[in-house]
C-alpha cells in the first residue's frame, strides 16, 4: 500500500537547523536508511518550495523496477554539488525527509503544528554528529581495498532507502496525481501511449504503419517523434563521434531524432553511452551547456568512475520519465548525458577558461 505523506509539489518549507536534523540520525548519518550527506548542511535554515513528493524513484544500476519510498520529497533546485563527494559532477536531485522540513504556513495555534508530522513508521534514533555525517560518505568493508575509496551517497543507497514498487501498482499513480506531481492530462497522456506502444509492438504487422501515423500527427502539433525506435548502426559495428569541445556556458543545438538515431547502435548505444527514450523530446532544440561531465559515482559500487569519452550535461534538461514502462513519473529529474556527436554548435565559440567562470555562476 502507498503511504500517505503530508506534503504536496508546490508547497512552501524550511530546512530545518542542522542540530534538529543530527538529532534523527543514527550514527551512520541515516533516517529509514536514507543518508543525509554534507552537501546538505548548506540548506538548513533555507526555505524551498516542494518540488515533488518522492513518493516513488529509480535506481537503474539495480534494475528496471521502480522504487518506493516513504514520507520524502524533492525540493526545487535543491540539488548536490559533490563537494563531500570527490567533486562528483551529476548534481542529483537530494532526497529530503519530511523529519528535516517544517512547513511554511499562516498564523498557527502551536509551534508544534508549524512542523511536518513524522508518520507511524517514523523511529526516533538516538541523533548523529557532523563527523559522523562526514565519516559515513566512505565505506570500509574488508572488501574496500586499499584503492580507491568506495562512496555513499543517497544514490548508493536507494535500495536499502526503498521497497520494490512494480509498475503495474496502480496506487503510485493516484498518489502521482493528488499529490500534485503530475496533472490529470498527463496521466491520460501516459495511458494513450502505453496502449499505442503495446499495439506498435504487438506483432500483427502494423508497427511501421503505426510509428508513421504517430510522426505524421506529432509533426502536425509541433510534438514528440516515436521515440521507441532502434538504432541504425548494426549491433558490433563501431559507432562515430564527432569533437566539438563546448563549454559550460556555450549555447548547442540538439540534432535531430533521425541524426542521432543514425549514430547509435541496435542496443541504443554510442561508445557505451545510451540514448534514451526520455531525451527524444529534446531533439531540435536549443540549450545552453551546463558542464563537461569528467566524473561520476558508480551508483551500484561506490567507486568513482573518470570518463575518457565526451560527456556532455545541458541546462534545464532532464529526464521526465514520460515513455518509461517501469518508473513512469519518477520524479528525480536525472540529467541525461549527451555525447558531442548529437549536438551542433550554434552560438560562438567560447574557452575553456572562459566557460569555467561561466559554471562558477550556474547555481548548483
């Protein structure tokens, strides 16, 4: 059963102080084996507006499957710099227990009132210091060698902070509507394509005619191209690439589906990088570079992974999880990577200098 949370998308809060929140930690940093992380300290005392409920999330490193969480929330803008983390650059959406917020509100009859109620299953724990939040962002196992250290992060954790939410729950979809996540238009938007899409795949020879009609009435409203097609380049064969070298800062043109579709292979790969279905929408359009991505957490184990390809992060694209079978909705507006093969320069060329002081002014 999906639990019922107190807050809802569009709602005003305030991160509550640093100490009230070490006092729901247990001495791994943790809440319902959610990590509050140092990146995070830097909102307390902050106020934000909801930006959805994560009543639900992914964790692709461990499956299809969609995640549940209990009495948690995204806020806007509230996303992690990596400075605790070895300056890891996916500036992830963060994760925040309805225990570290009180809510924005009129005049009320108590203080008490003014915080987000803790739900039933809510344990108090015996608190946490700042040091402890710090220690808990390595791993020491006997396992962990004496390399490279293994990291924790929310994103590492997900599965022990969750419970295997199967798709066909129809629960998480009322739960995506009344808490204000996803309007009634786009539910109905979701169910007309899920039942396209099983119609274009369904074996009885209509897929070409079905994925033409769908371009054909897309192009007419200016709207989405099929975006459940394979890649051109066979399987084994060496996808291209290209070298554009943009800056943060620097604004690009995404190519278009057909182009992109050409650069990448039967599995939807170019160079180990997928294209997925929630970056079609993007295709066409004009954005400003956000950052060249050179390292990430591995968020199935922990090391850090130092990319030798392009890897490309824009400003304000996300993924929308609009064509997802598994975890439609899922609110935690991952950055998709892009290689430099799918996009085109279209503003002037600026330095890398230069477009290092650009990211320094981009709000993390």
């Amino acid at each position: 059963m999906i639990n019922s949370a107190d807050l809802r998308a569009g709602e005003w809060v305030r991160v509550r102080s640093k100490e009230e929140i070490l006092a729901t930690l247990d001495n791994n940093g943790q809440l319902e084996g959610l990590p509050f992380m140092p990146e995070m300290f830097a909102f307390c005392g902050r106020e934000f507006r909801v930006f959805k409920r994560a009543h639900k999330t992914c964790d692709p490193p461990n499956g299809l499957d969609g995640r549940r969480m209990l009495r948690t929330v995204h806020l806007e803008g509230a996303r992690c710099d990596g400075n605790a983390h070895d300056g890891c650059q996916a500036r992830c959406l963060i994760f925040w227990k309805e225990s570290w917020l009180e809510r924005i509100a009129e005049e009320r009859a108590s203080t008490e009132s003014n915080f987000v109620r803790k739900g039933p299953e809510s344990r108090p724990s015996s608190g946490a210091t700042e040091q402890d939040v710090t220690a808990a962002t390595r791993r020491t196992t006997p396992q962990t060698d004496s390399g490279d250290p293994v990291w924790v992060c929310q994103s590492t954790q997900i599965a022990q902070a969750s419970q295997l939410l199967h798709w066909w729950n129809l629960r998480q979809y009322i739960e995506d509507y009344t808490s204000g996540n996803v309007r009634l238009s786009q539910l109905l938007a979701s169910l007309a394509f899920f039942l396209y899409a099983h119609l274009v795949s369904a074996g009885i020879g209509l897929g070409s005619a079905l994925r033409w009609a769908y371009d054909r009435i897309q192009g007419m409203r200016g709207g989405t191209p099929y975006p459940l097609r394979m890649g051109k380049v066979p399987r084994g064969v060496r996808t291209p690439s290209a070298k554009l070298d943009v800056q943060p800062g620097e604004l690009i043109k995404i190519r278009s589906y057909e182009e992109i579709l050409a650069t990448i292979d039967e599995t939807g790969l170019n160079r180990g990088m997928s294209f997925d279905a929630e970056m079609v929408p993007y295709c066409g359009g004009t954005y400003r570079v956000l950052d060249r991505v050179n390292k990430l957490i591995n968020e199935k184990t922990g090391k850090m992974q130092h990319l030798r390809n392009d890897c490309v992060m824009l400003e304000n694209v996300v993924c929308l999880a609009c064509y997802s079978k598994y975890r439609r909705f899922c609110p935690r507006s991952i950055y998709p990577y892009w290689r430099e093969i799918w996009l085109e320069r279209v503003g002037p060329r600026i330095s890398a200098l230069e477009g290092a002081k650009e990211q320094d002014t981009v709000p993390s």
